[in-house]
C-alpha cells in the first residue's frame, strides 16, 4: 500500500500559505488515526492537523517553515505500524538448566559484598559454593582505589551565562495584526473618548444570583455579557456608530454580531458573537467562554472571525486602568474596558466608595461625530448602572 501524503488543508479563498508553527510528533514516530500532528499558523488563524491513518511518520519540512495550502509536509508508511506475521506466534519455551540453591548464609555473603555465588568456583559437594568460598572470593578482589587529594579536586566550570538576546521571525498573525492596527492608524480619523461607570448594580446582581446562575447554566455570570446586551441597545439609539465606510459610501449595518477580543499566545484575535440582540446573558457567556478557548487552542477558524461591526476589549482582566484601543477595520469604532477599581464618588452631595470602571470609546470622526460618541458611551453606562432598562427597552 503507497504511503499516505499528509498535505495543507484549504483554509479559505484569502489564505494561501502559512507557517509551521510547530509539530507534536518527531520524525519516525507512530501515530494513531486522528492524532493532532502539527499546528499551522495564518495571518488569520492558527489550525491544527491531524493524521488520517495510523502508521509511521516521514517528516518533509521543519517547524517554522513557510508551506502553501495543498503541499505535502509528512507521509505515513500504514504498514510500519503493524507486527509482522512471526511476531504474533508465542516464541517457543526455554529450558533452562537446573540450578542449585545457595546456603542462607552464601547469600548473606552475597547481599553484604555484592559479588554474585555464581561468578565463584564452589568447592563444595557437586561443586556448591560454600561460605568459604564466598569470603575467600571477597579478600582476593582488588581494593578501590582511594579518593583523589583535596588539592586534585577542580573547581566546577561555571555554567554559561543565557544569552542577552533572543531573535525569532515575526509569526504570520502577529505580522497580519501589526499591519491592520497600523493600517487602521494611518486611514482612519481615530478618536478617544472616556466616560466613567458605576458598577455597583452589576456587582450586586451578580452576587445574588450568581449561584442560581452556575446550577442553572454550569457557568459563572461575568461582566461580558452586560457589555454586549449594553452594547447593541446602544448601537441601536446611535446608529451612525454600527456603520462603516466603503470608498466614499456609508454602509449602515442593522445587525449586531459583536467581536470580543481574545489574548492567545500567538496574538490578539476577535471571534465574532452572532445576533447578540437575540441571545440571552447565559447564551452570551457560553458562546464567549466556548470562542475563547477555541481561539487559544488554536481551533477557531476563519469564519468565527468575519463579519463582525463592533468589537468590544477588556484590558481590565490584566489590570489596565485606562487606555485608547485601536479600532478593528473595517469597523467604525470599538469600546475598552478596564479594572474595576473601588474609588469615592460623589453621589446625592456624599462622598461613597463605589467600585468605578474607566469606559474608553475609539471611533473613526469621519462617521461618528462627538455627540454621537459621548451618546453612544452614556447609553453604555445607563444600562450598566441600572441593568432594568435592558428589559425595559429604555
């Protein structure tokens, strides 16, 4: 049976080579059907392949090398894997000769001088060895030599110091981002503005039912979700901020797939949240926990990170305090979240300590204007500081 090619599956009509991050098997490994083999990385996505026979692996490039979709980059021999004939036959008995027992007190001798009674000419009857011969055995072994003077002794050899620098090429994601955040730098009209929120009533209601919340969905209730019910009910009040620009056309977009941004250990990536308007905060929270953990994994594909028109970053899981996100293209604008922070505020003529999030809005001023930019922010924090206008539509 000819060897079975692994080759570079298509990933998408915009993706036309990668790189091999990494391989999980070495060359000459036996591998099992569906065993992940190596991870891919994209200026999109990182992807992993698996094997799709068992057999022996023949690698045909190295890790970091660049592949293009549909090369080869291993074979699998599906007959090495398999014993031959002869192996499955039991191997036939072996007699061995018979051998005769040493005396308790031979195998004391043995135990305290590590020599081996069958290593010694036994002069006992039918050639048996006896205690004597055990201790003759022990005086007649040559004495170890004694341990070196103090003065031959070398000092250890110091380990070599780590090298001051590391070099390595910039992998295809990072180099993909780097170029959109600068794109997005160099096109665009980029503003910040800042509010402040009071997170008070979220705290509170997730503190009450935060345990009916896990029996009920086998999940925490977290802040995220909050943020993206917050986030279409202010799409919806300020449209110009859920468009975007094509040439010299404003396209307005009357849906709300929402991108939450993930940190993996290849880059920042934005899978996509559809339909956010339709989905409760438990359907939020499962489709967030179950994007991010594809995203680092590396088992995201291209279509979880497409089509998404607002895109929401929470630095504040790091313990940023405030910052100016940079806007994902083609969209118009993206909201940062930071820590949340106990701080006083004045409420009511009081001065209280309230737990206080930074909110950091970047927008493109050739869309949005300012008052739109501050409306959008204080819809945003309208609904997180008094969650019932959620339900109320207000």
């Amino acid at each position: 049976m000819p060897s079975l090619e692994v080759k570079i599956p298509p990933m998408g009509e915009s993706i036309a080579s990668g790189i091999i991050a990494k391989w999980h098997v070495r060359d000459g490994d036996l591998v099992q059907k569906e065993q992940p083999l190596f991870e891919l990385e994209t200026d999109k996505i990182t992807s992993e392949g698996t094997a799709e026979a068992p057999g022996r692996i023949s690698l045909k490039v190295a890790a970091g090398d660049e592949v293009k979709i549909g090369q080869v980059v291993a074979t699998i021999d599906s007959e090495a894997g398999r014993p031959p004939p002869s192996a499955l036959r039991p191997p036939p008995s072996v007699v061995s000769p018979p051998s005769s027992e040493p005396s308790p007190a031979v195998r004391r001798l043995a135990a305290e001088t590590g020599i081996a009674p069958a290593t010694v000419a036994g002069t006992g009857k039918a050639g048996r060895v006896t205690k004597g011969d055990m201790l003759a055995a022990a005086e007649a072994r040559p004495a170890a030599p004694p341990p070196p003077e103090a003065s031959n002794v070398k000092a250890p050899v110091p380990a070599a110091s780590p090298a001051r620098q590391t070099r390595r090429k910039m992998s295809p994601l990072r180099a993909k981002l780097a170029q959109r955040l600068v794109t997005a730098q160099h096109q665009a009209a980029m503003l910040t503005t800042f509010n402040e929120v009071d997170m008070s009533a979220v705290v509170a209601l997730r503190a009450k039912y935060q345990d009916d919340f896990v029996k009920k969905h086998g999940l925490k209730l977290g802040f995220m979700s909050f943020f993206a019910k917050a986030v279409v009910h202010a799409l919806r009040e300020v449209p110009a901020v859920n468009a975007l620009l094509e040439g010299e056309t404003i396209v307005e977009n009357h849906f709300y797939d929402l991108g939450i941004a993930v940190s993996t250990d290849k880059g920042l990536m934005v899978p996509v949240i559809r339909s956010c308007e339709a989905l409760s905060l438990a359907e939020i929270e499962k489709t967030i926990a179950d994007l991010a953990q594809r995203a680092r994994d590396g088992k995201v594909t291209l279509a979880d990170l497409e089509g998404g028109v607002f895109t929401i970053t929470n630095g504040g899981i790091f313990g940023s305090m405030l910052s100016t996100p940079i806007l994902n293209p083609p969209q118009s604008a993206i909201l940062g979240l930071h820590a949340i922070t106990e701080r006083p505020v004045a409420v009511n003529g009081q001065v209280v300590i309230r737990p206080m999030m930074y909110l950091a809005l970047s927008y493109d001023h050739r869309l949005v204007d300012g008052r739109e930019a501050v409306t959008f922010l204080v819809k945003v924090k309208q609904v997180i500081e008094d969650p019932a206008r959620l339900m109320l539509g207000v």
